[in-house]
C-alpha cells in the first residue's frame, strides 16, 4: 500500500490549464511552452493540449499536459472538463488592458463554482516586450494573488522571457504538493491499520498456552 502511494509513477504527470480573456496572449504562451524541448499536440473537445517533460530539482521528469482554450473563453464558456483534475490554474491577463485584469476575478469566480479539488494558482502578466504603459498597478495584482495564494510572472511571448521559468516553477510546486498529499495519505493509512491492529491484538485471547 504504502509502496503505491508513495510511488514515483504517480507524480509524474500535471495537467495545467491557461484561463483568461480572448487576445491575451495564451496561445501565445502555449507555442512558447512547446517551443523547447519535444512537444506533442493532441486535440481534445474544444481545446488543445501540449505535452512536454519538465525536470524537478530532484532530477524527477514530469510530464506537463497544458491545455489552451480554443476560442471558447469569448463565451466565457469553459467545460467543467477543462478545468477537471487540473494541478495548476494559470490566469493569464494583459496588464495594458484593466479589464483583462478585472475579468480575471470572475474567472476566479466560475472556477469556484465548477471545481472541488484546490489547485496551484499563479498569475500571468503578459506582452511585457510592449512600450506601452501598464495600467494595472502592482498592488492591485499582488492583493488578488494574495487572497488566492497565488505568484505572479511576468512574461513576454514574444521574447520567450519568463515563461520557461513560469512552467518549470509551477510544475515543481505541483510536484511537491502531491507528494506531501500522498505521505499525509500514506502515514494517515499506516496510523489507521498500526491502530485498528494493535485493538485487535489487545482484544485476542490466546489460543493456547500452557495455563
Ligand atoms: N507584443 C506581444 N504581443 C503578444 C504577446 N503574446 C501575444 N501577443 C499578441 O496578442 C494577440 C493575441 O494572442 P493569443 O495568444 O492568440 O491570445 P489568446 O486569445 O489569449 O490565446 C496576438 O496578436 C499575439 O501576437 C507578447 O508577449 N508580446
Ligand atoms: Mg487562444
């Protein structure tokens, strides 16, 4: 049992979802993800899937399953499937556009409803390449992660900056989340049979004996 639970195989895999308004910058996001690396596209209702292995710091290859909307998002009308299972929920935003920002909040409202599990959620600040100005202050941004326990990276698709750096450190808090999920698992089994044992035990007559 505790072999299963606490075995490696199990871990090695995350599903992450890209979650935001239509034009921010998600598929863009995407492509550069798949960019490095082997990729593999397989496509899924309504949405696309990238695949590729990310490394641990352990050494441990983990497969990444990151999933992109395909133009659903303009009906804010994501399938309860999208979101299943998800590790990481990445709200993606364009900080020059407020309302990407403040739409992230309802985003964060549907999820709320939709899903039970807690995934790892993370903020995504996009197009930072662009001269223009950014509209969306840094407190306002850091207030929501905050409430949500959520970091926040800064990126540019069309740079390729902080991307690879996003997904390597989101996929390795996933990791490390599942694997104390299946010690508590695992050490909360072992309490449960060591107790439920050891009743019996107390309660057993010997069977023979001398006297
Ligand atoms: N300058 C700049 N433009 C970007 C960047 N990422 C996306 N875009 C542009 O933003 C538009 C929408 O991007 P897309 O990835 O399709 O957004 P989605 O609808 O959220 O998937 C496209 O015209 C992209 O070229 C970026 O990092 N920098
Ligand atoms: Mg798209």
């Amino acid at each position: 049992m505790g072999d299963r639970l606490l075995n490696e195989e199990s871990l090695d895999s995350v599903k992450i979802v890209l979650i935001g308004d239509s034009g921010v910058g998600k598929t863009c996001i995407a492509k550069a993800f798949e960019s490095v690396e082997f990729t593999e596209k397989e496509p899924t209702i309504g949405s696309e899937v990238h695949s590729k292995a990310i490394y641990c710091q352990n050494g441990k290859k983990v497969m990444v399953h990151l999933w992109d909307t395909s133009g659903q998002e303009k009906f804010h009308s994501l399938a309860p499937l999208y979101y299943r299972n998800a590790g990481v929920i990445i709200f993606v935003f364009d900080p020059h556009i407020p309302e990407t920002f403040q739409n992230i909040k309802t985003w964060l409202n549907e999820l709320d409803q939709l899903i039970i599990e807690s995934p790892i959620i993370a903020l995504a600040s996009t197009k930072h390449d662009l001269d223009s100005d950014i509209l969306v202050s840094e407190d306002e941004i850091r207030s929501t992660a905050r409430k949500r326990n959520a970091e926040i990276y800064q990126t540019s698709a069309k740079n390729n900056d902080g991307i690879q750096e996003m997904f390597a450190a989101v996929t390795q808090e996933a990791y490390d989340k599942k694997k104390f999920e299946r010690l508590n698992l695992y050490l909360n089994n072992e309490i449960r049979i060591t107790s439920k044992d050891s009743h019996k035990l107390v309660g057993k007559k010997p069977t023979q004996g001398c006297c």
